[in-house]
C-alpha cells in the first residue's frame, strides 16, 4: 500500500494513501520512517514517529544512567546541557559526588554523632519544638529532623555547627567505604567525548583508555545492581562495567544529536467510501531516543490499537 506525506503548513500534514483519501495527521512524520496503515471497510489506523524536539537529557532526566565527569580546560562552567560535572581525573572521583551509597553511609554516621550532641538537641527544640528523652533515642526522629535540615525550606540556613559536623562525617564515610573497595576507581570507565566537533549533530563519546581519556563514568548506587553479580571476579565486573558504560554513552550520543523521536498512532472512520475521512483518537507517547527502539515502539502501539479498533469486525 502506497502512501505519501504532504505538509502543507507547520501544522497541517496530509497522508495520501493509494485510492483510499486523505488523512489529517496530527504531527509531522519523520520523512525516512516507514508509516504504518491498515484500514477495513470504514474504519483505519495510521501508525507513525514523529520528531521529539524537547526530548530531555537521558544523562540528567533518568535513573541507571551513572556519573559522566568530565575535564576541559576549553571551558570554565560545567556543561549543564550535557549533564556533565567539571572536576579534574586523577584516577579518584570528586567525593562531592552523592553516589555508591556515600550519602547514605554519611546520614547513618552523622546520626549516630547527633543523637547525643547537645546544640542538636537544642536546635531541634528550637526549630521542631519536640525534643524528649524518648527523642533523644529515636533514630526515625533523628533522621527527620536531618532530613528537614538538609532539605528544609528554601532559604533555610544549615548552622555552620551541624554543617561542619555534616562535611566530616561525609569526608569518613568516603574513606570508609574507598577502604572497602566500593568506591573511587573501582568500576570507573576512562571515556572520550567531543561536543559537535565538526557542527550540530555530530557529537562524539566513546570508551578509551586511560591514556586518551577526558572523561570518566562511573555507576551510582542505581546501576551498580545491573553491573555486579554474586561471585563475579573484579575483571568480570569492570568488564561489564564497560560494556555498560558503551550502552549509555550511546544513547547520550543519539541524544546529542537530535535523534529523538514520538510513536503516534491515529484511528479514523468515515460514513461511507464517497465521504472523508475523520480523526477520531490520536494517541502519543513521547521521548523515544534512537529510531531502531522508536519503529520497534511504534509496531507494537500500532499493532495493538488495531487490534481494539477492529475488534467488532474480527467478532
């Protein structure tokens, strides 16, 4: 079945599909994807990827993507379109990082610390006005009270006392935990990455050694569970690592240079074959990164919507 995509305006697109009429689509089609029809008697179905121009940075916007540092004199601020943090490597990660469960390691340390400090104690009196004995011993109400310290209200000011307290803490759980080999260079993946080195949409980033990196990635506590098995030997998990880390990098890559796409599926009816041809449901899902996964999500939508559009034909 043949069809061909007319635009007409920005938001006027006509599909014409062989001797069956035209079709209002709701979006512009991307011009080198296939466009999905099926129609029976009165009653069809247009399955198509449309552009996604503010599809968000994977790299910022989802979990399970990692840490990407990077370090380049060229610039002076962090590259906060890329999701990128400006830190030197030196074969050690920034301990600013919150990641491989130092943050959470921390909050336990500086708990146990709190619990019988005294301006604590009377900063929370001041500030909660519920602080007795029984408090005192209630790690749930500690760990409240440091919640609505460390995010409280905007414009909320850490005393400069519990802030001290809060960045030791920090510094020894760091070396606690790069003592016990859970952090620091243990599955850092030395990378490369130019940004649109030769114009728009040409954006680089790829694995290397450590020798030609400018950057590094490195798993949070959220990918170290996709990476790591029981049993495996360093070697088994740095080798995954990396070939996780290619995944990502990929995907950023894809990102980086706008391909970023919609599925949409419309259905349309008409009363008889004379007559023209009405949208009736448009359904749209956006934020699809690569076109392979976007054709892949868009059979299956369109597929399925064709079997609950046609359902009383098949009865």
């Amino acid at each position: 079945m043949h069809i061909s995509i007319t635009n007409y305006t920005r938001t006027q697109h006509i599909a014409k599909v062989d001797d069956l009429g035209e079709f209002e689509l709701t979006f512009e089609p991307v011009g080198y994807s296939d466009t999905l029809v099926k129609v029976e008697g009165n009653k069809a179905v247009i399955g198509y990827t449309a552009y996604d121009t503010d599809c968000e940075n994977p790299m910022t916007s989802c979990d399970c993507m990692g840490e990407f540092i990077t370090d380049d004199s060229r610039h002076e601020e962090p590259y906060s379109h890329l999701g990128l943090t400006e830190a030197p490597y030196r074969g050690e990660i920034s301990r600013d990082l919150e990641c491989d469960g130092v943050y959470e390691a921390a909050v336990n340390l500086l708990k146990t610390r709190l619990i019988h400090d005294s301006d604590f104690l009377d900063y929370c009196e001041e500030e909660f006005e519920r602080v007795t004995e029984e408090d005192k011993a209630d790690m749930a109400f500690m760990e409240a009270c440091i919640d609505l310290i460390d995010w409280g209200p905007y414009g909320t000011v850490i005393p400069s006392w519990l802030e001290a307290i809060w960045e030791v803490a920090q510094d020894e759980a760091w070396d606690q935990l790069y003592e016990q080999g859970k952090i620091g260079t243990y599955l850092a993946v030395p990378c490369r990455w130019h940004d649109s080195v030769h114009g728009p949409g040409t954006a680089q980033a790829y694995t290397c050694n450590i020798g030609d990196c400018n950057a590094v990635w490195i798993p949070t506590k959220n990918d170290i569970d996709n990476i790591v098995s029981p049993g495996d030997t360093y070697e088994q998990s740095y080798a995954k690592a990396v070939k996780y880390a290619e995944g990502i990098l990929e995907e950023y890559v894809k990102w980086a240079r706008g391909e970023t796409y919609s599925i949409v599926v419309e259905t349309y009816t008409r009363s008889d074959e004379d007559s023209e041809w009405e949208l009736i449901d448009s359904d749209h899902c956006w934020g699809f990164i690569g076109m392979e996964y976007a054709e892949e999500e868009c059979k299956r939508n369109f597929e399925y919507q064709c079997g609950e559009f046609f359902k009383d034909e098949a009865q």
